[in-house]
C-alpha cells in the first residue's frame, strides 16, 4: 500500500484474512487497499465491519477510518458519528485519562513535543521539516518522539532542531504516554502517517494540555486525543465542519503545505495549446481520486472545448485492472475517445529518477504536454499541484467542505491565484472552458505564473514554519494560563 501497488496488496491481504479470520487489523488494510482501488462498495462494507470489532484498538481504527474517508460518497456527519462512537469505546478500554496532569512551573520554557513514525524521507517530510529550526531553539524547548527504526538525512536534519530526541520503537503506548507526561510537554503535536504502525493511541492516554493532529487521517480531528487540529485559512472553514465537541483549531496564515522550492525550474513557457491548436487538459491516473462522479465533470468540460483531449499521466505503480476502471469511467460518458494515456516509460527514464521529497516526480515531458490540469475532488492531489505550479501549468480546483477536498484550494491560494479555485462543477466547468477557449490568455498565463511561482507563499516554507512555531508556542501559553 505504501507503494501504491494496491493490487498486489489485495491478493496477499485476501489471503491473510482467509488464512486468520479473527485479525481484524488485516480486515481494516484490506479495505483500504480494496478503497485505493477504486472498488468502494467492497471497501466500505469490510471498513465498517472492521469498525464494528474494533474493541478499541486504534490502529485498526486508523485504518478503516482512512479507507472510509477516501469515498467519494460518504458525507461529514456520518463519519464524524463513527468517530463519537469509536472514541466513546476507546475511551472504555483506556483509564488513562484518570492520571492526572504534572504541575509545570509558569517560569518555564514552554515544552513543544512531536511525535512521528515518519521523522525520514516520507511522503509527509517536505513540508515538515521546516518546521524545525536549524539548531534547537533557546527561547522554548522541543522534543522529540521517534517510533521508526528509519534514519536518513532528513532524521538528522530534525534532530539538529531538536532539544531532546528519544527512539521509542519498541515502547508501548501507555509507557510512552507516562513518559510525555513526565517530560512536561504543553503541546503534543502528532506527525505520524499511516503506512507505519503509529501509536496514535499515545494522544488518548497522554495527560498533556494539548494533542494536535496534523496527518495521521485526512481528517485529524477524528483522531482519539486529539484537541487542537493544525490548519490554515483556506483549510479552516472544512476543518471546523470536522470538528467535534470540545476540539479546538489552531490557524496560521498562508498555506500548511508551503514547501522549499525544486531544484529543477522548467525549461519551456509554451502553452501546447499553441502548437497543437487544440486544448490539452491533464490529470494523474489515480484511484480513487478519478471516481465516476468527476469523471463526468470532466466530460462536460471536454465537450464544451471543441477537439480537445484529455492526458493522463500513469504511473508505473497503476495495475491494469486501476486502467480499465478508469477508462471504463469515461467510455460510459462517451468521452472515451478523447481519452490518452501517458505512461512512464523508457523516454520518460530520465527525469524520473529523481527521488526528491521521497517519492518519483512525474516526468518534466507530461508538464510540456498539458495546457491545464484538473485536480480532481471529492480527494485533491497534493504533491502533484506543487509540481504543476512550479511548472507553470495552470491548475484549477473545486474546494469541498472537508480537508480532503480543501487541500488543492489552500495550495493554488498560496501560489496567489486564487482565481483558479471554484465552489461547485458549474464554476469547475466554467474555468476549465474559459482557460481553453482563450489561447493567448493561456499562454500568458503560463508565463506569468513561471515568472512569479518561485516567490509565492507556496514556496516560502521559511515564513510558513516560523508561523506554524509561533502558533504553537501560543497554545501552549494558553494552557499556562491560571483558569
């Protein structure tokens, strides 16, 4: 799954869960595997009976819970009810909520503490890193929790801007909570993903003040634990739909995802729309994010334009079971003819070696290749917007009412165009046409936006980390505040 080969994961999880019927953990994997191929019925049914023999356990939890929050169909309300219910479990099986918080002197540094699974090169590292100052700060202290046996530059790049650094690998959750709570941590800030075992239960049985999700789902407040949610401006108005009693959002201006800039600037401004004469518009090949639903969105967009295309970029990871659906979406709104496949092959070998922030970019050729990308939503890329920006593609969104569906508005909004974020399909439709229909404005669009794209606040991860400290340092002031 970590991988992206969800196929490959569904034979070897079908196997286990037919081998060992009673673990419920590989019931929960399964659901996500069967999700991130797009067979979200299947999914949903075996999350909800994960859910429903869960017995408290929070890494089965994560699991389903993940898998539930990446179908197209399911609302807030429904899954904010099976977190209520999950935690009122949790809750059950865990007293530790009866230890009682350690006194902190009020002259105190005020102790900020992270806790990951994924302090190396993941796919959570580009923006995190930058959170932790080149040398451990003087005017507040930082600890930090690492659960991973993992170490690389990025790790020794963390440590350096750490005051305390523990590895609590082999440490239980109710050991590692006492522990936080003796350390006297006034903020205890979650950083763990999901392909790695998490302790994520630490945040329901730890005494500190304030637990912050940042992204451990895609929805951080449905987390046990968790009191504060991470967010910023654009996020924030999906976050606080999200929120359950008591939870509370701690918002920095500009973008949570700002990012240090790539390497590599782009070697061409020219719009292809000029060469071809016919639009090109552009898109990953992922499930779930290409569902039936935005699939036929696109397909008004494509009939709107006269003779334009549609160019999906494939990674090598997407079976050809993952291909068939998606060329299945399309033949069944009759677009399937405008339809193209740009897979990762030998002429593409080159420029996708480079393995900066963990993962492979995709191939400097696709970006020459598209006049427009469309994010896709309810679920919005994420790494691939920076690299279309960056590439002066221009690259429209539909901002939703979760985090999930909010993450490509907060992203376009830090690249300053603002403009390019629509609330509905009819304003999704009416951007993409509008880009397409008007060559020269296409192309001045893609030459404004390499000229300005290297200063904009989505690559100002300087600025965006002093902010999010800051943020933070001011929770944790609050909480010493006499009542």
């Amino acid at each position: 799954l970590a991988t992206g080969r969800s196929m490959q994961a569904i034979g070897a999880l079908q196997s286990l869960v037919h081998l060992e019927p009673d673990n419920i953990l590989a019931f929960a994997f399964l659901a996500r595997a069967l999700v991130m191929s797009g067979r979200e019925i299947e999914g949903a049914a075996i999350a909800n009976l994960a859910i429903e023999r869960v017995a408290g356990d929070t890494e089965i939890y994560l699991q389903a819970m993940l898998a539930l929050q990446h179908l197209s169909f399911i609302d807030a309300a429904s899954l904010k009810e099976i977190a209520v219910r999950f935690f009122i479990e949790f809750d059950a099986e865990n007293s530790m909520k009866e230890v009682q918080s350690v006194a902190v002197a009020p002259d105190r540094p005020y102790h900020i503490g992270f806790l990951s699974n994924g302090f190396h090169r993941s796919n959570i590292a580009e923006f995190v890193t930058p959170w932790f100052e080149l040398s451990p700060p003087s005017t507040y202290e930082v600890s930090g929790y690492q659960m991973s046996t993992i170490s690389d530059g990025v790790t020794s790049q963390i440590m350096q801007g750490c005051n305390n650094w523990q590895k609590v690998v082999d440490v239980d959750p109710w050991t590692l909570a006492l522990s936080i709570g003796r350390d006297e941590i006034d903020v205890l800030v979650d950083l763990s993903h999901p392909d790695m075992e998490t302790k994520s239960s630490t945040l329901g049985l730890v005494s500190c003040p304030a637990c912050v999700g940042v992204c451990a789902l895609p929805e951080p407040s449905l987390m046990p634990g968790v009191t504060h949610v991470l967010s910023d401006e654009v996020l924030a108005e999906a976050d606080r739909n999200m929120l359950l009693d008591g939870q509370e959002l701690i918002v920095v201006t500009g973008t949570l995802f700002a990012r240090p800039p790539f390497s590599n600037p782009p070697k061409s401004d020219l719009a292809p729309i000029t060469d071809n004469g016919y639009a090109t518009f552009g898109a990953i090949a992922k499930l779930p994010h290409i569902s039936p639903e935005w699939t036929a969105t696109v397909a008004k967009i494509l009939r709107n334009v006269e003779n334009s295309k549609l160019l999906l970029f494939v990674h090598e990871t997407l079976s050809q079971q993952d291909r068939h659906k998606i060329r299945e979406y399309f033949l069944n709104c009759g677009i399937v003819n405008q339809l193209f496949f740009a897979d990762q092959d030998g002429t593409a070998e080159e420029a996708t070696v480079n393995t900066e922030g963990g993962r492979r970019q995709i191939p400097e050729l696709f970006w020459q290749s598209i006049d427009v990308l469309l994010d896709t939503s309810p679920i919005n890329y994420h790494r691939e917007l920076f690299e279309a920006l960056w590439n002066g593609v221009p690259t429209i969104t539909k901002q939703g009412n979760r985090r999930i569906s909010s993450v490509g508005a907060s992203i376009i909004a830090a690249a300053n165009r603002p403009r390019w974020i629509s609330r509905n399909d009819m304003q999704f439709i009416e951007l993409a046409s509008s880009f397409a229909l008007d060559a020269d404005n296409l192309q001045n669009e893609r030459i404004e936006l390499i000229k300005s794209i290297g200063d904009a606040p989505l690559f100002d991860f300087k600025s965006s980390s002093s902010r999010i400290r800051n943020a933070l340092q001011k929770v944790a002031a609050q909480n010493r505040m006499p009542a």
